[in-house]
C-alpha cells in the first residue's frame, strides 16, 4: 500500500514540508509499506517536533550538486545520510549547529551538516548508495 499521505504531490507531507520536493524521488512513498520508514510521514505521524529553520536551512543547503546526486542516485537513503531525524526532527533542533547560523542572522555553509561535520561529497555518495 502506498502512503497514505501522498497524493499527486499534493497532501499530507508535501503540503507540511514544501521542500521535500527538492530532495526526495518520492519511490518511498509509493513503494509497498516503505513510507513507514519516510522521516516526513514519521515527522507528521508521531507529531515530532521540527526545527524552525528547516526551510530556510533547506533552501541553503540546495545546491546544484546536490540535485545532481539526487538525480543521478535516486534514493530517499540521502535523507538519512544527513541526520535530518536526529536534527530537524527531534527536540534535538536545538543543538544544531546550522540552527546556530541562521540564529545570529548567518547563512551556513552548505557543506556544514547539523552536528558541526563538513559534508564530504564521497562519504556522502557512499553512504547514499548503501
């Protein structure tokens, strides 16, 4: 069964979180029961806390390489590959490190993931294929 939140890109999840159309493929959502795992499904379902920045933070964190490894992989995995679940999506938001820069009205970097770590674009294609 597919998610029950999604719909012609249009309900639940898409409308919440506008900017998943940026990241993800959407096979997740569409494959047997695979949405259950889905950090946006689990965000609206367990009515997690999310980051107040997550869409500005997104926006700055959508570069052209990485639609490139979006398109190129395929893969709902690089979600996870960012800790987006232990960060945006968590009482942990607070702890961020990007929440930090955008707090004292700083953009930053791309690379910064939200545990302080530079995002090294091999690691990064590895552990998204995983």
């Amino acid at each position: 069964m597919p998610c029950p939140l999604y719909e012609d890109f249009t309900r639940g999840c898409v409308e919440k979180f506008k900017v998943i159309t940026k990241f993800i493929t959407f096979d997740v959502c569409e494959a047997e029961d695979d949405f259950k795992n889905c950090i946006f499904y689990k965000a609206i379902i367990e009515n997690k806390p999310i980051c107040p920045s997550l869409e500005e933070c997104s926006e700055n964190f959508n570069t052209l390489s990485t639609q490139l490894i979006i398109k190129l992989i395929k893969s709902d995995k690089i979600l996870k590959t960012l800790n987006l679940d232990e960060y945006c999506f968590s009482n942990n938001y607070v702890n961020c490190v990007r929440l930090n820069f955008f707090k004292e009205g700083k953009r930053p970097p791309s690379s910064l993931r939200p545990d302080g770590t530079k995002l090294k674009l091999t690691e990064f294609l590895i552990k998204a294929t995983e």
